[in-house]
C-alpha cells in the first residue's frame, strides 16, 4: 500500500522513498544491563496494531532522519518531528 509521507525537510513525499527502521525502543538502564535486557533491547518489538512511533529515514531525498507516529492499521500519519540531540557523554 502506497501512501504519502511527509518529510520534516522536503514536505510529503510518497512512502517509496523512504526506509522505515522501526518502533522507537528505549534502551536499557544502568551501566551494566542484562543479557536479557539487552536481547530483548535488540530483537523484540511490541508490533501494535495501532499507533506507534517509528523511525524513518529519507534515503531517495535529503537522507535525514526523523521520527513518524504512524496508525499501523491505516497507515494515516499522526505526527512527524526531528529526533533529540544525544545528550553529551
């Protein structure tokens, strides 16, 4: 299914020129997590039905990334913005 996605740069364009890299997953707290936590981090994912946050990159146009909340179902874009700035280390 074909549908229009907007990018926060380039304005809507059609969803084959992006790649989506999935649901936005938080990653684990504490200096030293779990095998567990790490793993279940890495290759598991919630998989809703229904509205979810997910990240997209604009690979065929200005190659930026963002963040989509995106209803799964209908493929109708809720809401687009730029990822936060990583904290300094």
């Amino acid at each position: 299914m074909s549908f229009l996605l907007p990018c926060p740069h380039c304005g809507p364009r059609p969803v084959d020129e992006y790649a989506c890299f999935g649901e936005v997953t938080t990653r684990p707290a504490g200096e030293s997590p779990s095998l567990r936590d790490l793993t279940e981090y890495v290759y598991f994912r919630d998989n809703v039905a229904g509205v979810q946050r997910e990240w997209w990159q604009h690979r065929d146009g200005c190659g930026e990334w963002f963040l989509a909340e995106r209803d799964t179902r209908t493929n109708e874009v809720l809401s687009i913005s730029e990822p936060e700035p990583a904290p300094p280390v």
